[in-house]
C-alpha cells in the first residue's frame, strides 16, 4: 500500500487519460494521493478531483512562483477552503529564486502570510522550496511553523538542512530524483532520515524517475521511488511502503 503525497492530476498533461493514470496508479498499489492545487485554476481542479474521487485529498496553497498574483481574497478564500472535509493540508507555498516573476520580498510576504494561516486553521503546510534552503528555514523558525509542521516536498537539499526541517516538526518527502544514479544528496538525506519521518511522492506529471526520466511523470511511478528508498535503507519494500503511509496518514489525519 503507497501514498503519493504530491500529485497534479490537476495539470493540463491528465486531461486526455486521467482514468487510465489512476488505473495505473491503483494497480501499482497507490490507495491515496494527495493532489496539491496552487493558484485559482489548479485549487479549484483539485476540488473537482476529491470530490469525484474517494481516495484523492487536497492541499490548496499558492505556489512563490506566482506570488505576486495573490491577493487578500485569495489568502480568505484559502482559509475558507481549509475547512473543506478532504482538504488536509495548506500548500504548496515556499520560495523559489529559480524563476523570477515574483520578487524575492513579495515571495517571503505571501509565504509568511500563509504559515500565519495555516496556524489558525491548525493544518500542516507543504513547502517548495527551489534554491531558497536557508531563507526557508529561518521563515519557519521566525514563523514558528513548526506549531502546525508539514511537508518539505520533493526535498533536494543537504542532510543539514534535513536536520533542521526535522526538528521544526517537519517530515522530508523524496521524490523521482532519488532514483537519479548522479543524485548524490538525496540518497544521502533518504538513507539518514528516520523511517517515521519519511513520505514518498511523485510530484507528476513532473521529475519522473529513473528510467522514465524526462517523460510524462505519473504516481503509479512513486513504487520505483519507494524500491529505491528501501535498497539505500536496506530494508524490505514493503516495510517502506507500510511506514510511508502510515506517516502521510498521520500528517495528514486520514484515518
């Protein structure tokens, strides 16, 4: 049994064959997914998607990229989301200082306003998080995120920066990357992390892993991400994939 903890069956890449990927996906194994909206389009897909679909959750956030698109209606529609029965998380939110359509400032602004939220609405967050690791931290320290925890997703940072993420209450996602033979960090950070600190995704349709990389991603994929933690651990598959669920259900509250 596998969770995939950051999926955009929401992206435009599904709309021909979503029926067939979820197919794949069950037949792979994976009995929950949780697909992560980030602007107004994407947040409102996700919503059809849970709604249509029982083992699909939501987290709805709004991604740094495109921070400078959001406004004070959108942050109180957020909150108005967060009570949602199958939204469980706040997120993506973060910074990225790869592509800079959103200035740094406004990035930090619209970040910070959403831990401040996701505190009020006691839901844990998912961070993404592109060439930002230390102003990262110290936002979640100043903000205290460490009151809600969450997700640091698609993790590509040093075992370092994984310890201090750990001890803000925050568990360490890995994805299609670890599987990269050149991928030296994180296989690092997937053979230091403590089993029950440990959640697997995909983040489809993108970083498929190895040897699909470069292609369409998909979560029936997230098995090959599970096969390769559990060889760098040493231990069986399906103990990953137990522990693995068992925490993202936890985080989560999935009962």
């Amino acid at each position: 049994m596998l969770f995939d903890t950051h999926v955009h069956l929401n992206a435009d890449q599904f709309e021909e064959d979503l029926d067939d990927v979820i197919t794949r996906a069950k037949e792979a194994g994976v009995e929950y997914m949780v697909v992560v909206g980030f602007d107004e389009l994407t947040i409102n897909r996700a919503l059809g998607l849970v709604e249509k679909y029982e083992f699909l959750y939501a987290a709805v956030g709004w991604h740094p990229v495109d921070a400078i698109d959001m406004t004070d209606e959108h942050l109180h529609w957020l909150e108005e989301l967060s009570s949602h029965p199958k939204v469980v998380a706040l997120g993506e939110m973060g910074l990225d200082y790869h592509w800079d359509k959103s200035p740094k400032d406004v990035q930090k602004d619209v970040f910070r306003k959403q831990i401040r939220l996701a505190k009020k609405v006691q839901l844990p967050i998912i961070i993404h998080n592109r060439e930002a690791d230390q102003d990262i931290v110290d936002i979640l320290k100043e903000e205290k995120a460490s009151e809600v925890g969450g997700i640091m997703h698609c993790f590509g940072g040093s075992v370092e920066i994984a310890k201090e993420c750990l001890a803000m209450n925050f568990h360490i996602s890995l994805g299609g990357p670890v599987t990269f033979k050149n991928a030296k960090r994180p296989k690092q950070v997937a053979k230091e992390i403590p089993m029950d600190r440990l959640l697997i995704e995909t983040d489809c349709p993108y970083l498929a892993p190895h040897p699909f990389r470069g292609k369409r991603n998909e979560p029936a994929y997230v098995k090959l991400v599970a096969e390769e933690i559990a060889e760098l651990k040493e231990i069986e598959f399906e103990q990953l994939a137990k522990q693995t669920t068992a925490n993202a259900k936890e985080i989560f509250g999935i009962s």
